[in-house]
C-alpha cells in the first residue's frame, strides 16, 4: 500500500515538515558530491562515513571504514590490523545518519510519508516541539536498531526512523482521519480510502514482521533494512505523542452517501 494524502486539513503552515523535506533533498544531493549517483545514491565510503554503524556506538573509540574490497572493517574487530582513516565523532554520525539516503527511491518513499503525515503532527505541537520530537524519534529509532545489532556494521541511513516516530504520533492522534492509498492487486492497483489505523497499523506489522524475520535468519543474508528503527521510532511516536501535542483537531465522522 502507497498512501497518497489525507483528509485532515492544518491551520498552520507546517514550516518544520516543508523544511525537513528540503534539508533531507539537499543533504541528498550534496551526498552525491562525494561519488555515487543521482539514482543509486552516495558513495560506500560515504554512507560508512556519515551512516550511524552499531558497532562504532557499542565499542566507543573504534571505527570503520569501507575497505578497498568493498567490506566494512571496524578496529578492534578480530582479524582487523591498523587504524581506520579520519572519521566523524561516532555522536555526530546519530544525526547525520538521520538526512542521508541510499537511493532516490529510499528518499521519494520517506519523503512521501513525511509529507503526508508530519504536517498534521507538528500542526499538534507546534514548531519547536516538533523539531525535538522528530530529532528524538530519530535517536530512540536508532537505538532499538543498536540495540538488536550490536556488532553491526552495515551503516543505517535514512530518515524513516524519525519519520516513524510521527506515524506512530499520527495514528494515535488521528486513528479516524481517511487516508486515500493506492493498494495492488497482484498485477492490478486501485484507490481506496483506508482509515490511518489500517494504513499506519499494517505498515507497523509488516516492519516488525520483517524485522523478527531477520532476526531468525541465521544465514545472514538480510535485506539492509533496519526494520527495528522504523519499530523504535514507531513505538517512541506513541509513548510520547500526548506529552508534545497540545492540540488534536476533531474529526468530524462522515455520513454515508446514498
């Protein structure tokens, strides 16, 4: 399921949400500076750079660095001699993970769902507030992922974390509010309009789904997906949402057409 937009109207121009999605565009871009393509996204040895890498938060001090060969070697790691080259402060890397992107799908695809959902939940709290709680759900979104990959070394990348922390504020505060989606069919796609509590809740089952299914695979052959931020994130949207909303405009229930 894609969604399109809803039907909940804001009273106050979302600046923060407009703001974010061009910081992450840019930030997009000037990733590219550094190798890669408009396509297929940053460099190896950018993503490693700025991506936020378990390992580096869960042996503080060591680093990693993409090798000649393609491989992540991080120091300390057994079989690994000498010192990584010049690398951000691993702190630094928690926010800067949060506005890179693999691919301009990975971007379109964030960037769709922040657009859709985040101006009705900063339009709730307001624009300071709604900087805090993106940037936290950002973190709380990487945490869970260190916390289930500890020795991790695929870099985590992406804004979908703290985009999750808002679906997670969003369905709690608008469970009701209809969200026009594009559903496939097999070879086939429709329009339907899908209450946020469908919408937000199947896309939560699927990310925890796939994330519990990663876990139990023991081959190691994983999709790249940090499945458990987008759970972290999700989750710490609905622990929070009612200490940040000051508002939640009512919705008022349709009545049947005949």
């Amino acid at each position: 399921m894609i969604p399109i937009k809803d039907d909940i109207p804001t009273d106050r121009l979302p600046i923060v949400t407009y703001l974010l999605l061009a910081i992450n565009v840019l930030v997009y871009l000037y990733s590219l500076r550094q190798g890669g393509s408009i396509f297929g996204g940053p460099s190896g040895t950018t993503s490693v750079r700025y991506g936020a890498i378990p390992y580096e938060f869960t042996h503080p001090g060591s680093h990693c660095e993409l090798t000649t060969v393609g491989v992540v070697a991080c120091e300390g790691q057994a079989g690994v001699i000498g010192t990584a080259g010049s690398q951000p402060a691993t702190g630094l890397t928690a926010l800067t993970s949060m506005f890179m992107h693999g691919s301009l799908l990975h971007l379109g695809g964030n960037m769709l769902f922040l657009f859709i959902f985040g101006n009705n939940v900063e339009d709730s709290m307001g624009r300071g507030r709604f900087v805090v709680f993106y940037i936290l759900g950002g973190l709380a979104a990487l945490g869970l992922q260190i916390l289930v990959d500890t020795n991790g070394t695929a870099p985590t990348i992406g804004a979908s974390g703290a985009i999750a922390a808002v679906l997670g504020g969003y369905i709690l505060l608008y469970p009701r509010a209809r969200v026009l989606t594009v559903v496939f069919i097999v070879f086939f796609f429709t329009l339907i309009e899908l209450p946020a509590l469908v919408v937000l809740g199947i896309w939560f089952a699927e990310q925890a789904l796939l994330g519990t299914a990663g876990l139990a695979d023991t081959v190691g052959g994983g999709s790249g997906v940090a499945y458990f931020a987008h759970v972290g994130g999700f989750v710490f949207g609905l622990a929070v949402i009612r200490a940040f909303a000051q508002r939640r405009k009512q919705i008022e229930p349709r009545l049947p057409v005949y």
